[in-house]
C-alpha cells in the first residue's frame, strides 16, 4: 500500500462552522438570552472563535507533520533520519574542458587548481584538480565543475564554455567536450518522502526489486522512477527516468552503477545493469469544440485545454512502461472546459516496461485544433 492511498485524517476537530456554533450556543445556554445577529456580545465571541479555529488549524497541522505523508521541510528530514535516510543535497554540474597553448613550451604548463572558465551570463565552472600541459604539448583536458549548484549550469553544448577568466600564459581557447550536465537541485519533499517510505527495502540481502529502487535513487538527485527486472537468471538490469520524465544522461546512469554494484549492496550472484528508459514516440493531432453558452469564456478555455495538453505530455513520460492513454487526454481537456473532443492520434497503445511514451518535437508532433463553438 502507498502512504497516499490511506484515508486522510485530523487529529482534532477544525470544522469552522461547527466551532462557531459551539462557542454561540454555550454561551447562550449558559447566559439564559439569545444572540442576534448584530448583537455585540455575538460579534465578540465571532472574534474569539476565528482565534479559536486558527489556533485548532495550527494545532492540527503541527501533529500532522508528525506523520510521513503530511510531513515536510526540516520535519521531514528528522523523520528520515529514524531510518537513517538523508535528503540528497544539490550538486553541481560537470563537464570536459580543453585548455589549448598558442605553441608548445619547453616545460610543463601548470593549470591550477579552481581555474574559472565560463560561458558567460554570470555562470562559472571550475576546475577541480591540479593540471598541467606536458612540455611540447599544446592542450590538455581538465574535468571542470560548475561553482553553482543546481540545474542553473546544465545543458551547455560542447564548445559552448568558451571564455577563461583566470588568465594563463599562452593559453589563446578553452571549449567544454561534451556538454555539461549533471547539476541537480536539492532533493524535493516528495521524492524525499518516496525514498523515506521504501527504505525499509535496503535492508534486505536477497536482492529484492524494492531494494535496487531504493540504493538507485540514493546515487542521484532527480531520479523519479525505476524499474527492475530480472532478464536472465542472476542478471538484473535497472531502468531509471528523472524528474520530468527526462531521459537519464551516461553520468547519471554511471553513477547509479557505482552505487548498485557496491559490494555492500549487490548480492553475489547478481550482473547488474543500468539502462535508460527506450523512448516510444507518439504524436497529439485533435480538435476540440467549446460549448456556445461558454462563447464568453472561450479565450480562457482555449489557454486551459493548451495546458491540459501540455499536463498530458508530461504525465504520459513521468512512469516507465506507462500506456499512451488518449482517455487520459479526453478527461484532462473535457475538465479544461470542452465541450467535444475528437483526437485523431494517439490511440491507446500497450508500451514495454522498459519503455517511455515520450514527444519527440513539440512543434511537429502537437497538433490542437480549435474547432469554434458548437450547441448541444
């Protein structure tokens, strides 16, 4: 069972009408005289019953927080730590860089540590070890890390961070290799609350599917879903998805490696592998009408159904091996305001579990058509 499939609760009563009610009908009871309306003893008491109904809604929230499903921020983080689960932190972003001599030196040319290249907008990497360019060479390459962490120095192509800001002798470029990724974010109270919840699956050694979800999660913020299975006897590959429903870059995917073939965590007998989800394209191509009494709204029904779809596109690759559903879709735009809808692609399509329904390009595969307004 998932901790969101249990019923929701209160620890006390914050039903507002109700406090209201108990706070006029005792005092009348007790004071033998009823309370009109305007009557200033009644407004009083109105006032001290929203006191009342706040403190209960504080009181309520705070023993809320005690439980893993309402818990959040620091809370959560005490909560984690009954199971010894930390919250990922935010990291930084990485990539290759190539420092390039004008001509080759008689001696090595030293590239010291922290040297800042960037390619611009106030964005900076750093190297992170000492480097040096071998005498008669003319470049070396360096790993270089962004000096922000978060997702702010992802997605720089390569050739892109191009700029040295600590002057080096002779040094005339500087170009990343291979496209800077791996910058997260710190890791989100909800996937925080998710790997709290099936932690418990870590401690077995027998190599359950719970436990590789787990140990996956833990080597990189933004992983949202993995799937595991067991392909051939003893082999047991592990697809992962980030946030999003992004596809998983090679560093990702090798980090996960590292963290699952740890002799501590991976039985004997397993050959693990980490792969990527494969993509399954599909294509939106729909119309839908607006209800005639609704004609005065249409320009914002218009912008809803834009954003239902965009949810759609995002729910469809957010869980590995889900279905393209076009229901999913119907629902999402007839909530959105429409009154018809007539979706000529996708149709409902069975994917792999190793698969993600994924919009290859937004532009060409997305085709909403208004289709005006229409009566019953």
């Amino acid at each position: 069972m998932n901790i969101f499939d249990l019923p929701d609760i209160n620890f006390i009563d914050v039903d507002a009408e109700q406090i209201i009610n108990a706070v006029i009908t005792t005092y009348e009871a007790l004071s033998d005289r009823k309370l009109h309306p305007a009557d200033p003893v009644r407004l009083f008491l109105l006032s001290q019953a929203n006191i009342i109904i706040q403190q209960q809604l504080l009181i309520n929230q705070a023993a809320k927080q005690n439980l893993l499903r309402y818990a959040s921020d620091d809370i959560l983080e005490h909560i984690g730590a009954l199971t010894e689960t930390s919250r990922l932190q935010a990291t930084a972003a990485i990539d290759t860089v190539r420092f390039i001599l004008s001509t080759p030196q008689t001696s090595a040319m030293p590239i010291p540590l922290g040297t800042r290249v960037t390619p611009g907008n106030s964005i900076y990497f750093e190297t992170v070890e000492l480097a040096e360019i071998a005498a008669g060479d003319i470049s070396v390459d360096v790993k270089v890390q962004c000096t922000t962490t978060g997702t702010l120095g992802n997605g720089y192509l390569p050739g892109q961070i191009n700029t040295l800001v600590d002057p080096l002798p002779f040094t005339t470029s500087v170009a990343n290799l291979n496209g800077s990724s791996g910058g997260t974010d710190i890791e989100t109270d909800d996937n925080y609350r998710e790997r709290i919840y099936t932690s418990p699956s870590r401690f077995s050694v027998a190599g359950p599917s719970g436990a590789y979800e787990y140990w996956a999660k833990t080597a990189v913020n933004g992983i949202s879903d993995v799937y595991v299975y067991s392909p051939a006897p003893v082999e047991v590959d592990v697809v992962v998805l980030m946030d999003n429903g992004e596809l998983p870059t090679q560093s990702v995917l090798d980090a996960v490696d590292v963290v699952l073939n740890d002799r501590s965590i991976r039985p004997l007998t397993d050959k693990v592998t980490v792969l990527a989800p494969t993509p399954t394209p599909y294509t939106i191509d729909l119309s839908y009408w607006i209800d005639t009494d609704n004609a005065s709204d249409s320009v914002t029904i218009q912008a809803q159904v834009d954003a239902a779809v965009t949810a759609y596109i995002a729910w469809q690759r957010a869980k590995i091996g889900r279905n393209i559903n076009p229901s999913e879709l119907v629902r999402r735009i007839m909530n959105a305001g429409a009154r018809r809808v007539v979706v000529n692609s996708p149709t409902y399509t069975v994917i792999e579990n190793t698969e993600v329904a994924i919009i290859q390009d937004l532009s060409a595969d997305v085709n909403v058509t208004y289709g005006g307004l229409e009566d019953d």
